[in-house]
C-alpha cells in the first residue's frame, strides 16, 4: 500500500496535469470562438453564390438548344462505378472520439459502396486522416505522358490512372487544416472536377463534422457531385450528438466562457433568397454555358472550404470538451488521493498516541 509521501508525489503529479488540461482547454475554447465566426462570415459570400446560380438556373435553359446537352459536366448525372470519398478529420489528438468518429464514419461508407461493387478513392484531409489509412490503402498510380506537336513547339500532356486496387488514396492533404486557406481548397477542387470532368470518378462525398454550435453538431456524409440542387445539401448519412455529449459539451462551453447559442442571421439568408427568385428579367453578358463554366467550380470550392471551416470549429470544440472533462477527472482523483493520504495520517498519528498510551501506562 502506498505511504503518505507517495500519494502527496501523486497529488503534485495530478495537479501539474490538471494545469496542463486547464490551459488546453482555454486555448481550445480561444480557438474555437476564431473558428467559428470566421464559419460564419463566410457564410453570406456562400449564400450569395447559390443565389446568383439559383437566378440564373431560372432563367437559363441547363440544356444546350444545338446539342441537347448539359451545359456543364458538374450536373451530369452517370452510374456510380468510382466514387471519390473527402474524409475530413484532425491534425492532433486530445479530442475525445473526434477523429476516431469520422473514421467509423467513412469505413461505413466505404463497405456499403464496396458491397455494391464500386471503386473507391479516398483523399483525406488532416495528418490524422491521412495517418488512417496511411499503411492499409495504397496509393494510387498516375502515369503523366508528353506528345510533341509542330516540331516540337507545342507539347501536350496527358495524366493517366493505372487503376491497381479497389480502395487507393487519389492524393492527401495534411496542412491544410492549420490555415484554411481558399486558395489551397481551390487547387484541391481543381484537381477533384478535372478527374470528374474526364470520367475517372462518377460521385463525390464528403465525410466531415458540421458544425452550428457547441451543442448543435452533427457526423455527415454529404454528396458532393454532381450537383442536383443548388443550394440544398444532399445529406446520406447523419450521426446526431447525444444528449450526454451536449450536456459535456453546454458544461465546458459554460466554464470557458464561449456561448452556446446558434449565430442567427436570418436577415442575410433572406436577402440572398429575394436576389436568387426575385422576379426580375437580367441581362446576361456571356453565354449561359460561360458563366456556368466559371461559377460551378467556384461553387464547389465553396461548398468544401465551408466543410473545411465547420470540421476546424467541431475540432476545436471537441478538444475543449475533453479537456475539460480531463480537468474534471483530475480534480476528482486528487479529492480521492487526498481524502486516502489524510485517513493514513489519521491512522499513523492514531497509532502513535495508542504506543504512547501503553507505553505510559506500563510504566
């Protein structure tokens, strides 16, 4: 059994602990609060986007007059043969189930679709992400060839996919969540329609945690592409927070001084629906198939950098939920060392005066 100088060794211990979790938790929650109103003002650009498209989707025809055909491969429905999977995770750990959460999510996802035959490639977003699949899925294999036209003036490349697995790894990106930049989730969306565009994938989705609040959150598996509705998330799979998780969540939140409350703006969503129905006749200045072709790639980098923002803010949050639940579970065991130290003093100090008693008393 221990003595009384191994338990005070354990109490210092726990307390340094419980400092370390204290101060991970209020840089969590400080993080957290940067998080998520940058999630929030990048929601009326977001918003405003779909209603220009909405607008002039009602006032265009999607069809080619001429041909017959869709003005633009990003709405282009197919059979699903390959499907793309975005797995948006963590980069570090002390997050409670986070990240292990998002991995049982796409592993679902991926047996489901593997059932029904179907190709899958994987990008995964984060250095946790990444380090999941890092050792069972291989990496795909893409083959970059050059052709040389008008004596060597003009060359020409072509990027083929030597397909040598069933589920590979099209490409991985592990600091892209330490600074979500629009830039760099625009060269990823790049990459994603060109694959699209010639036919190598027929569907994206999304695996990431959305995000409205500290105690509104929710584990979705969204569609991607093609686009069917603009504006209107395609949801195929949802894992709602329990009410334990929220009340952890709410107790957390409460001592760290971050609210709890969804953000409302509804003025904003408002606005951005009259501009997108509003009965108005525009004037287009280039042809529907040009601004679609410029818009739809915009709006798809728009769709994964808002995934992008809400999984920061849910990973925030989630690390300042465990922290605080650490700190709670430090406090209690150094309540329980103490309270055990105290009855072994009482009990060594009670011995003492027994001996001293007897000691008198046989004398």
């Amino acid at each position: 059994m221990a003595n009384v100088l191994d338990l005070r060794r354990r109490i210092r211990s726990v307390k340094n602990t419980r400092q370390i979790t204290k101060a991970m938790k209020m840089v969590s929650a400080a993080k957290l609060r940067r998080a998520q109103d940058r999630a929030i003002r990048a929601r009326p650009y977001a918003r405003m986007l779909t209603s220009v498209l909405v607008s002039m989707v009602r006032r265009t025809d999607l069809c080619s007059e001429q041909t017959g055909e869709v003005l633009h491969p990003l709405l282009v429905e197919r059979e699903e043969k390959s499907v793309l999977v975005i797995v948006i995770a963590g980069d570090k750990g002390f997050a409670g189930a986070f990240n292990s959460n998002i991995g049982k999510a796409a592993q679902r996802f991926i047996d489901e679709r593997r059932k029904l035959g179907q190709n899958i490639d994987l990008e995964p977003v984060g250095k946790k992400a990444i380090a999941l699949y890092k050792k069972k899925v291989a990496a795909a294999n893409y083959e970059k060839t050059e052709r040389h036209y008008d004596n060597d003036l003009s060359t020409h490349y072509d990027v083929v996919r030597h397909r040598a697995q069933p589920i590979e790894v099209a490409a991985e990106h592990p600091g892209l969540l330490l600074r979500v930049d629009f830039d760099d989730v625009s060269e990823m969306a790049r990459s994603i329609i060109e694959r699209y565009e010639r036919c190598e994938i027929d569907s994206v989705y999304i695996v990431y945690n959305e995000f409205k609040s500290v105690i509104s959150q929710r584990l979705v598996v969204e569609k991607l592409l093609p686009i069917r509705k603009l504006g209107t998330q395609e949801i195929t799979a949802a894992e709602e927070m329990t009410e334990e998780q929220k009340e952890a969540a709410a107790r957390a939140a409460s001592t760290a001084g971050v609210s709890i409350e969804e953000p409302v703006d509804e003025g904003a969503e408002e606005e951005a629906k009259k501009f997108g129905t509003a009965d108005v006749d525009y004037i287009f200045d280039q042809p529907p198939e040009k601004l679609l072709r410029d818009l739809m790639p915009r709006y798809v980098t728009t769709q994964i950098f808002h995934a992008l923002l809400e999984s920061a803010a849910a990973e925030h949050a989630a690390r300042m939920t465990a922290t605080d639940a650490a700190t709670k579970n430090a406090e209690d065991l150094i309540e329980s060392l103490s309270l055990t130290m105290n009855r072994l003093r009482q009990a060594a100090i009670t011995k003492e005066i027994i001996e001293i008693v007897s000691g008198a008393a046989a004398l």
